[in-house]
C-alpha cells in the first residue's frame, strides 16, 4: 500500500519543500517517501504523524477507519443543538494554542464531508 503523505500534504496545501523544513527533510527525501522511493524511517514517520495530527496507520495509508470517524463526526455536527455549540466554543475559549491549531487542521479535513 502507498503511503498517504502526497494526500496529507496537498490536504494542507503546503510544498514539498516546505514539508521537508517543517520536519527536517530535504524536498528530495520528501518526494522519495511520497514515491514509495524511501523507506520511511521510525522517528521520520512519528515526526509526520504528529505534523499531520494523523495516527502512523494513516501516514502509512491505512486510515480509512479514521475517514470514516471524520465523516461521522461532520455529520453530527452539522446537527448540534445551541447547548452543544456553547460548550463547544467554551472550550474553545480553554485552549492553547497548540491545541488550537490542531482543532483547525482537523476543521480543515472535515471540511470536505461538510
């Protein structure tokens, strides 16, 4: 199976090259991984997962079941109550900024079922 870091990255909209400085990585080794070209290294591929808030599975492309988690959650949102989107920007309101910005990679993945 292909690994899924072309997807992941295009998802983001983000360079090769710019992948490979996020993570240290020359654009190469990058386009070598996405290629299957590459073995991917354990610390390269944790490194990947937590850049792309994915699980390992999902960066070695076996991430249906997180698909369809992200499905299931778009779809309930699409139905909250008032209560449930009050407590959802309350908690907004608590987190970091890290956590934050891990909340907008995962809006911007669920963007695509809404």
């Amino acid at each position: 199976m292909r690994s899924n870091i072309r997807q992941l990255r295009k998802q983001r909209n983000i360079s090769q090259k710019t992948l490979g400085e996020e993570i240290g990585l020359s654009q190469q080794v990058v386009s070598r991984m996405e290629r299957d070209r590459s073995k991917i290294q354990v610390d390269v591929l944790i490194n990947l997962a937590k850049y792309f808030h994915v699980s390992t599975d999902c960066v070695l492309g076996y991430c249906a079941e997180e698909d369809d988690n992200s499905a299931e959650l778009a779809l309930k949102m699409q139905s909250a109550t008032s209560e449930e989107v009050v407590a959802i920007i309350e908690n907004l309101e608590r987190m970091d900024q890290v956590q934050r910005k891990a909340l907008w990679q995962t809006l911007a993945a669920l963007k695509r079922y809404l």
